[in-house]
C-alpha cells in the first residue's frame, strides 16, 4: 500500500495550456496540483478538492478570473481558500481590482520560477498560521465550555459571557486585536472549576466554610492549568481565571486586590461573568429579568464592580441583548428590556 501523499494541494486555472505546463513544472514536485481552463471549472474543482491555494489567470473566456474569485469568496466552502492572480495585467487598477475581488498576490507574466514558489510558499505559510490559531483556539473555548459542563451543565455561558467581555473591552477603549485577545481567553475564567471536588461544586445549598474555602481554590487552580506565558492569548487566560472574582473595594479573592490594583482584564470579565450568570437559567435557578441584573450591578457599583466599566457596560445593553438571542438559554428566558442611558 502506497503512502498518503500528504503534499499541499494547488489549483492551477488557466484557459492556455502553455502557462499551466509552464507552472506545472515548477511546482509538481512539492505539490499535488489539479487544473482548470476555465472560471466555472475552478469553481467546481475548489469545491470538491478544497486545496490549499489557488493560482489563476485573469482574462478567461466565459468567466474572468476576478468574477470566479468573487464567487468563490462568496461560497462558504471555499471562502477562505487564498487566489493568487497569475496575469500579464499589471496596472495598478487591475491589481486594486484584483484584490477587490478577494484575491491576496499578483504574479506577473511571464512567470519567474524563484518568484513563484517563493509566493506559493509565502501564502501557503499564512494558511498553516492560521489554521494553528483557529485550532488553539477552538481547544481554550472546548476546554472553557468543559469547566462549564461539570459546573451547571451549560456550555452556553462561556460563548456569551465571552462576547459580553468583548463588548465591554472596546468600550472600554482596547484595540481589535487586544478585544479579540479577551473574546478567546474569557471561556478559560472558570477553568479551575475541574479541580473542584464534585461534592463541592455541586452541592444544592448553601457552602459551608469549609467547602467555601475549597470552591474559592478554583482561581488559583486555573491559573496552575493555564501556565506562566510572557505573551499573547494564554498570558491573558491566565489573569482572567486569577482575577475575575476580586473586587473593586478590596473583598474579593484570591489576594484581595483593591481598585486598578485588579487588572482590567480580570475587571472586565467579572461583569461579563456575574451579568451572564444571573440572567441565565440554571439547574438551581430561574433566569432573572435583566432589570434585576442591571439594579444588581448598580448596587455593586463601586464595591463588586469597577463603576466606570458599569457605566460602559450599561450603555452597551442594546448590543449584549443581541449576544442572548443570538445564544438563548433552552428554557424560556424572561427578560424585560430597558433603556440606560
């Protein structure tokens, strides 16, 4: 039985023989390559074979190369599959309208070889990048949604009290990139939770002191499960499980930390993560109306919540709103709709 071939696959479109022969020989002993003449072609053969890059000429009878990579960034199987224009255009509007379109390179002709496997495996790079990114990120949410699970049997919690944490980051004047950072570390806040003794943490009724002490170790638990990073993504999971349960008078834990001593991470999320939860249906509880839930983080103003993120988070409402019926709880969910100016 003959190995997998496990090489990049390319889909190469040109209505010329001569150029797809051409490019043929410079790529096809690093990748399996599939070709088309033609834009309707293409578009069948990326939806079937789904490869890894795409490299394709401009003027084509029929279709054009820029409408079939419109339609192909409008189909959402192979949106995300990168084009590469291989042309003789080489104006500048013929390059703006080319990446109008979706594409991300243009190659002129005639072709270079250097050029070419240079660019293939330039983009080729980005695509494995972003692959790794996506996959880290869907482990933290699979793992935040599993802290969730042991704890009250929703994984729906993590989802919106992640966008909620986002909502609030850009309010609160974060970049995209910084906001999007805190959409992706929020679903690990809780995942210390797996360290808690199930006696414990899914006891109906109140906790004695004992067990108190017990369920308040699942923020120093989850900071040991996500590590010491100096950078990035888990860097910021790691302040988000260690400090989203102290509060701005200094009551909190797990080290008491008073005011902008907590960072803004861990003070973000911890508005996202009690507004969630309370306005959320639990085994042991009813959904509160958000009213409820907005009086509650008023009357915590200044003593559980910092008071200016209270403030962003309630002239946000109409888009938090929008995060609960995109997600909704199973159960009718009872809310009543207010306007906070």
């Amino acid at each position: 039985m003959s190995p997998a071939d496990n090489r990049p696959k390319l889909l190469l479109v040109d209505d010329e023989p001569l150029n797809l022969q051409v490019l043929r020989q410079i790529l096809q002993d690093s990748y399996r390559l599939f070709f088309a003449k033609d834009g309707a072609r293409a578009l069948e053969l990326a939806e079937r074979e789904q490869p890894d890059l795409i490299l394709m000429d401009v003027m084509m009878p029929g279709m054009t190369g820029y409408e079939a990579c419109v339609r192909l960034k409008h189909t959402r199987i192979t949106a995300a599959i990168p084009v590469i224009f291989v042309t003789a255009l080489s104006d500048v509007d013929d390059e703006t309208k080319g990446f109008d379109a979706g594409a991300v390179d243009y190659i002129a002709k005639p072709v270079s070889a250097p050029v070419v496997r240079a660019r293939v495996r330039a983009h080729l790079s980005l695509v494995r990048a972003e692959e790794l990114r996506e996959s880290r990120l869907q482990i933290v949410q699979c793992l935040g949604i599993a802290a969730e699970y042991k704890d009250n049997e929703t994984g729906l919690h993590v989802l919106r009290m992640s966008h909620y944490s986002k909502i609030l980051a850009l309010a609160a004047g974060f970049s995209e990139a910084d906001a999007d950072d805190l959409l992706h570390a929020a679903p690990m806040h809780d995942i210390g939770k797996i360290g808690i003794p199930d006696r414990v943490l899914q006891k109906h009724g109140k906790l004695d002191d004992q067990e108190w002490a017990i369920m308040r170790r699942h923020v120093e638990i989850g900071a040991e499960i996500i590590g010491t990073h100096e950078r990035g993504l888990l860097k910021t999971a790691r302040v988000v499980a260690l400090t989203h349960h102290e509060k701005w008078d200094g009551t909190g834990y797990p080290n008491g930390l008073k005011g902008e001593e907590i960072p803004l991470e861990g003070r973000i999320v911890a508005i996202a993560d009690v507004f969630d939860a309370l306005t959320s249906i639990r085994p042991y509880k009813a959904a509160w109306p958000e009213i409820e839930a907005v009086d509650l983080l008023i009357r915590e103003r200044g003593k559980h919540f910092d008071p200016r993120l209270v403030d962003l988070f309630l002239q946000q409402l109409p888009a938090i709103r929008e995060i609960r019926a995109r997600w909704p709880d199973t159960e009718s969910d009872p809310q009543d709709g207010i306007s906070v100016a």
